[in-house]
C-alpha cells in the first residue's frame, strides 16, 4: 500500500468511462465520434461520515459493474475521512479504513459509507448486521488494498487487508461479498442501529405533543435513511491472519462462472442473514456454485530479513470460506504484487506475480481444476 494522498481527480476519472458505458448500455450508439461524460466526484457531499468535509483524503480506487444491471456500480477507496482533525486524538495511531461506493445511475451520483469493522463509535462503523463482527473483534486501527470485482447472479467481492499498523498478530486478509438485486429501493431505512445524537440520525418525540423532556415524553431515534440501494452487503470472511512475524499485504480477487466441471451440483446460499434481520425484506437466495480466487503476499521475517511469498486461497462456495492458501512460490523469494485473471472459456486460473531478486522477473502460476494444483 502507497500510503499518502492522491488527487480527488483520480478517483473521479476511474469512473468516467464505465459512468458512460452504464448511459448507452442497451441503446442505439449515437454517431461517432464518441465522447466520455463529464468527470464525477464519487465523494459527495461534506456531512460527515457519508460526506468528507476536508475534500482530500482517498486514494488508490477500485471499481466493478453490476451483472444484472450495467448500471448498478460498487467501488472502495482507502479513505482517511473517519480521522478528522477533531477525533484523531482519541484514536491510537489513526489510520485508513476502506470507504464503499455505489451509484443506481451509471456513476451519476454516489452514496458512500465506510465499510463495517471500523474502530469508532458510530452505526457504520458497529454493523448491526452482524456480518463484519469477526473483523470488528480484532479491534483494528486500518483497513487498506481493496480490489472490487462482480460475479454471477449480482454479485460483488471486496478483498482488502486490515489490522494494527506496525504489528502482524491481528493483520488479515478478508474479503466480503455484496449482492445487487435490481430493484428500486431495497430497503426504507439503513440496516445498521442508529446511535442517537450521531450524524444522521433524526430524533423523534412520542407523543408528537410532548415536551423535549419529562417523564411522558420518550425520546426515539430512527435510524440511519439509505439512498436508493439495491446492493446489499452479505457474508464477510477472513481468508487468513497473521502472526508475529508473519504479515500480509496486498490481496486480489477474481471470480469465475458457475457450470464448471470442479462445482458439480452444489449450491450457495446468497443473502441468507436477511431472513433473521427485521430491518430489511428477507430476500435470500439459492444458485449454482462458482469460484472466488483471493491471491496476495505473506511477509515472513523482520527488517531487512523479510521473505515476502505469493500465496492464494480457493473458495469453491461463491466467497463463504476458503480452504487453506497455497504457496505458489516455494522456489523463490522476495515475491509480491500478485494479481489474477481468470479465462472464462475454460475457467483456467492464471496468479502473477513480481520477483524482486536480481534485477526482478514475473512469474506465473496456472491451476486447470479450479485450484485445486
């Protein structure tokens, strides 16, 4: 991770050709030539946290388009918005933590939330939902590295790495997937717990006639209103944790096509924890299984004696759990920045990744059963 700060503009422009392709996906193509639209600021509006009043703390962005709807996006960015001048005292060492994007209308406006798990006191960051509470619990001060990539059936997968800088122990690297159902309007409210006097959260008086305080007065907060959101978050899983060490840094995702010959018959089950969450519609869902890829770099060692090695791990239930990662590169050392395609005629997995011993090479490790060697 390149650690600093980056133009707003780059993050901006990493839309504008996607944002154009949502507006004249399905149409007849206007005469050529062909222009891009105007550049859009994903960060919108200055109300924290859904907003950033400093205007320039994100960097390094990824971004994904729906597969039921071109014009349904989610992206992540590290973002340094949660450590304004007036909290960054209470945190320790305050740091990055990953902030998700999503646009209904081809990138032309944005909401924006942090991703749960992050170490404040805010609903955004406790996730009422349940579903990033393994990450919340090892109490991590950044989240940083996210790649965003769609798969089948609307879905979308988030890998990033979190933890407490300059320790190993509670580093991980995790990944969690989102579903985008192609409605409207999902939901009414947010799903996570409005904690009152937050920013957002708007305080009623029942009786509507009551005095502000008094004993026949009860003071209700509502919880936090949702843009227009199809996209829903769904299971978080943390693919592997570090030791002293042991870091892990760098983490990129790939995810294949159901009906290859390694998923047989099996099933996943999408969205499932909507069915026991009264805040949301249940709308759980059942498809055929397909592959996710998670690849990244293991730092072993201290100082100047580290070994970095490439490592990726193999999820063969659309992202839930994966088996234990696999070292593709036993015969050398000083290997990161990996990255993963994958050929969609045969399902074939490609893992790259750079060698920096001697004057440095690329490598390559190809799987042609779903991982498995």
């Amino acid at each position: 991770m390149v650690r600093g700060y980056v133009s707003r503009g780059l993050i901006a422009s990493a839309i504008a050709v996607i944002s154009f392709a949502g507006v004249v996906h399905g149409q007849t193509p206007p005469p050529q030539p062909l222009y891009a639209g105007p550049n859009v600021n994903m960060v919108q509006g200055t109300r924290w946290p859904q907003g950033d009043p400093f205007l320039t703390k994100q960097n390094e962005p990824s971004i994904a388009v729906s597969s039921r709807n071109p014009r349904h996006l989610l992206a992540g960015s590290n973002d340094y918005r949660l450590v304004p001048v007036e909290i960054a005292e209470e945190l320790d060492d305050p740091e990055a933590w990953i902030q998700l994007y999503k646009s209904v209308d081809g990138g032309q406006t944005w909401y924006t939330t942090p991703l749960g798990g992050c170490p404040l006191d805010i609903p955004e960051c406790n996730d009422s939902t349940g579903l990033t509470g393994a990450l919340r619990a090892k109490h991590p001060n950044f989240g940083a590295d996210p790649t965003v990539r769609p798969g089948p059936y609307g879905t979308f997968f988030l890998s990033f790495i979190a933890g407490t800088r300059d320790t190993s122990a509670n580093g991980v690297i995790a990944l969690q997937r989102f579903v985008d159902l192609n409605n409207d309007i999902q939901r009414n409210t947010d799903v996570r717990t409005c904690v009152p006097n937050s920013p957002g959260c708007v305080a009623v008086h029942m009786p509507p006639n009551c005095a502000p305080v008094g004993p026949a007065c009860r003071l209700d907060y509502l919880k936090l209103q949702a843009a227009q959101d199809p996209i829903l978050p769904d299971t978080l899983t943390i693919i592997d944790t570090g030791t002293p060490g042991q870091g892990k840094d760098k983490p990129w995702v790939a995810v294949d096509l159901p009906g290859r010959s390694w998923s047989g018959n099996k099933t996943c089950d999408l969205l499932s924890w909507t069915a026991q969450n009264a805040n949301v519609t249940p709308v759980a869902q059942t498809v055929p299984a397909f592959n996710v890829y998670v690849s990244y770099a293991n730092f072993a060692g201290q100082g100047q004696n580290q070994h970095p090695a490439a490592f990726v791990a193999v999820s063969n239930d659309c992202g839930k759990t994966f088996a234990k990662p696999i070292k593709l590169s036993s015969a050398t050392q000083a290997d990161q920045g990996t990255n993963v395609a994958i050929d969609p005629a045969t399902g074939a997995v490609f893992v790259v990744w750079r060698n920096f011993e001697s004057t440095g090479f690329i490598y390559f490790s190809k799987s042609i059963d779903g991982g498995k060697t």
